[in-house]
C-alpha cells in the first residue's frame, strides 16, 4: 500500500462533518461500521444511522459491521454494488467481517430505517467501474435514502475531484 491511499470516514447529519483522513499507514487491518439508534435524536435521520456513513478501503479489505440485532440490517442495494459483487444482508448478528474484493461503490442501508435515511456508501478502491450505475439507481429510491446517497456521492466527487 502506498501512503497516498486513504480512509475517509464522514458522519452526515444535516451538514457535513468531516472525521480526519487517515493515511496507509494508520488504516486498521479491519475498518469498523456501527449501526447507531440515537434516541435522543431531533429528527429520524440522526436517530437511525451508520457511523461512519462514508468509507473509502482498498480492495481486499475487511470491513466490521457491529450492531445488526434487532431490526437494523446492513442491506446491500443490488443496482448500486459492482457487476459481479455478491449481495448480501446481515441482521440479527451483533458483528460480521466482510471482505471486498471488487473495485467500486456499495450502496448500503439498513432495511428497516433506509427510510428514515439510514444510508451509507462503502467505495472500495477505484469508484469509476459502478459509479455512473450506481447514482442512475437513486430516483428509484425514497425521499430519504436518495438525500441520504445524494449527499454522500458529492463527498466522493468532492474527494476525487
């Protein structure tokens, strides 16, 4: 791996906030996603969420899923993964490593709070071989996952100019 690769990580809530890049070097062996219920929440959007929403790994690289008990599921969106990714949905597990071995965009959401906006994008390594497929999907999508998407492309064509 080359210094120059990096993991981004960005919480969307209302506006961006943006978590420090880390470089190769400081890039766990296995990057974490939590699925969070903030009941203290003011809107659904912040209740029901991925942190973080936005992760950027290379190809091979494991991905933890921690928190998929009761309803939450983590919920591959099959016209927004790679040709030739599998699918996959994890519920009832509170963690589960998955590998990524395909280049390219995941759309994820939780089946259950996808439609309070319970989004995140996984890019493993080069984003270009799904990208256009993957947002051409977004208008079959309801209100709050599409936001939820629209807002995490920007951030990846913002980071990959």
């Amino acid at each position: 791996m080359t210094t120059s690769l990096k993991l981004s990580a960005v919480i969307l809530a209302g506006t961006m906030a943006f978590v420090p890049v880390a470089q190769a070097e400081d890039i766990p062996e296995v990057a974490v996603v939590h699925q969070i219920i903030d009941l203290n929440a003011d809107t659904p959007a912040h209740a029901f969420r991925f942190e973080p929403k936005y992760l950027q790994v290379p190809a091979g690289a494991t991905v933890r899923f921690k928190g998929s008990t009761g309803r939450h599921t983590v919920t591959s969106i099959l016209r927004m993964i790679p040709v030739g990714a599998r699918a996959f949905e994890i519920r009832g597990k509170p963690e589960l490593n998955l590998t990524f071995e395909k280049e390219g965009v995941y759309g994820i959401r939780c089946r259950v709070h996808g439609r309070h906006g319970m989004v995140m994008l996984l890019v493993v390594g080069d984003p270009s071989s799904n990208l256009k497929e993957a947002k051409a999907y977004l208008p079959k999508l309801g209100d709050a996952e599409r936001a939820g998407f629209e807002e995490l492309f920007a951030y990846l064509e913002a980071q990959n100019g």
